[in-house]
C-alpha cells in the first residue's frame, strides 16, 4: 500500500505532482485532487511529494513537512566545483577512528544517491572501529603472504605484481599500501537481482566521496582491497557481512586525513565532444 495522501486545505491542484511523476499513475480525479490509480506502476521516487509547491502531498507514510526545504539549502555551484576538483585521493591518515556518528551520517546521506528504477538496493558495509580495520588488515597481509607463495600464479597479473610490491613495503617497511593505514574501510553490494546493481554501488560511493571530503574526512577508492575482498579472499566480505548473493561495487578505505591539500590540481585538457547538429 502507497499511502497516498493529499491534504485537501493545502492542495492548490496545480497538477505539478501529474506531469513529473516518471511512470505518470497519478491522475486528477473529475477535476478534483489528485490519485494514484494503479499503485503497481509507482517507481516510489516520492518527486509527487518533493515537487508539490504546498506540501500537500505524503505517501508511503512520509511527512512532507519533516523534507529539508532546498530553496535556500544549496550549495552554490562555485563551492561544488571547488569540492569537485579539490578533493583528493587521501593515503595518510589518522590512526583515530571516526566518531559512529560522523560515519552514520555519511552513509545514510550517500544512500540517498540516485539507482535505477529507484531500486535503493545499495549495501554498505563498513567497519567503525580503528581495531576491526587493524585486524582485517593484518588478515589480509597475512592472505596476501600466502597467495604470493603460492607458485601457482600468473606473474604478468597487473594485480599479483602490485600485491607483490604491497606485500614488501609492509613487512620491509610497515607500510601499509593496501588499506593506505586507514582506520575505516567501506564496501557497496547490492543484489545481482536488482537492475543495475554495479551503476548504483559507484554512484552510491562517489556521493559518499564528495560529501566526506566536504565534512574533511579523507577518502580513497581502493582497487587493491577490491581485488583482496573480492578477487583472492571473498570469505573476508562474508566474513564482514556482505551477503552472499551481492554483487560488490567498490571498496574505499577512508578516515581523519593525515595530510592537507592546498590547492586544487590542473587536469589535463577535457575530452569532450560537443554534438551541434545531427
Ligand atoms: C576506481 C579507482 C580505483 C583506485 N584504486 C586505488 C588504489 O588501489 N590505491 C591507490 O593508492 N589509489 C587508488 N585510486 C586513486 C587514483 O590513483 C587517484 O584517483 C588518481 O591518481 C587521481 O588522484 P586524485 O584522486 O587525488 O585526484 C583509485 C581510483 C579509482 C577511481
């Protein structure tokens, strides 16, 4: 059930929550207030309720009134472009965990970001303490040592050879290239079954991405702890609680950043083509 709701005293019957809905199963009944006839077909985007210039809209059960109002919420476009091309992969951080709240905040922002069909199937997982992530990356060190034994292997695998130098700094140097020394570490799955499982996982980690940085967390997508969770030792994703039917995304790691970054840096010219006419 949708529960679909217009609040008649507040209804101006403007017809906006019509015309955007993207399935278009809301009519205006006799010239009267608006109904959604076949629930079936409602993709439970809610733009019905974040579209209505009076707040006269709820459904499954959402309070209109408790939505941020956004016209004068926004961030202006030169601060998202400063965040756009000021955030910076981070690969030193703090041993200090995050506070849960910081992390909390993060993640259900993010889980806000945009999915196919609206199918909201993203699934994070993330440890909260500077321990778990300790533990997991002497465990994957020590998965890693003995992968590397093993003769087995195909030494002209891109990732065999970057697990290799890996492998050496950390027990040469105890340096940590893998997690990058970080206190945190985050997986996005989602269902194989849902319609775009590995789009919305990315799109789901890059909103986690911009929003970290502007709070000052650092962050970092890392390839290396994908190809350990989900590559070489899948029963560590298990192990964290990935469910066994999920398609993983991406990994980051991310926590206080160690280092600050002053400046934005200038990128190569843009490949971009332009269609005028066609
Ligand atoms: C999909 C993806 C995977 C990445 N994997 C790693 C990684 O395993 N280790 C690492 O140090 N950096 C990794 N990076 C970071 C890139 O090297 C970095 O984004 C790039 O050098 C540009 O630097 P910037 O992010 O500071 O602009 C990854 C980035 C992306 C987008």
């Amino acid at each position: 059930m949708l529960n679909f709701k217009v609040n008649e005293d507040r209804c101006i019957q403007c017809g906006k929550c019509i015309t955007d809905c993207p399935p278009m199963c809301i009519t205006m009944q006799d010239g009267d207030f608006p109904v959604i006839q076949d629930e079936s077909k409602c993709l439970r985007c809610q733009h019905c309720l974040a579209i209505c210039p009076t707040a006269a809209i709820s459904i499954m059960g959402v309070n209109p009134d408790n939505s941020t109002e956004l016209q004068y919420e926004l961030p202006t476009a030169h601060s998202m472009e400063t965040l756009i091309k000021g955030r910076r992969s981070t690969r030193k951080y703090k041993k200090k965990a995050l506070d849960e709240k910081t992390i909390a905040k993060l993640l259900e922002t993010s889980f806000h970001a945009p999915t196919g069909v609206n199918a909201q199937g993203v699934f994070f997982t993330a440890t909260t303490t500077a321990e778990a992530t300790e533990d997991l990356r002497k465990e994957i060190y020590t998965k890693v040592s003995k992968l590397l034994s093993n003769s087995d292997f195909d030494e002209n695998d891109m990732r065999f050879q970057y697990l290799q130098m890996a492998h050496k700094t950390y027990i040469n140097h105890d340096i940590d290239i893998i997690l990058r020394g970080a206190p945190h570490i985050l997986i996005a799955s989602a269902s194989k079954n849902i319609p775009l499982p590995k789009e919305d996982c990315l799109i789901a980690l890059t909103t986690f991405d911009l929003l970290a940085q502007s709070m000052g967390v650092g962050t970092l997508w890392d390839g290396m702890l994908k190809w350990c969770v989900d590559d070489f030792f899948p029963e560590l994703a298990g192990r964290l609680g990935v469910p066994e039917d999920h398609e993983i995304g991406y990994t980051m790691v991310f926590g206080h950043p160690a280092v600050q970054y002053q400046r934005t840096v200038q990128r190569t010219p843009p490949k971009i083509n332009l269609v005028r006419k066609f």
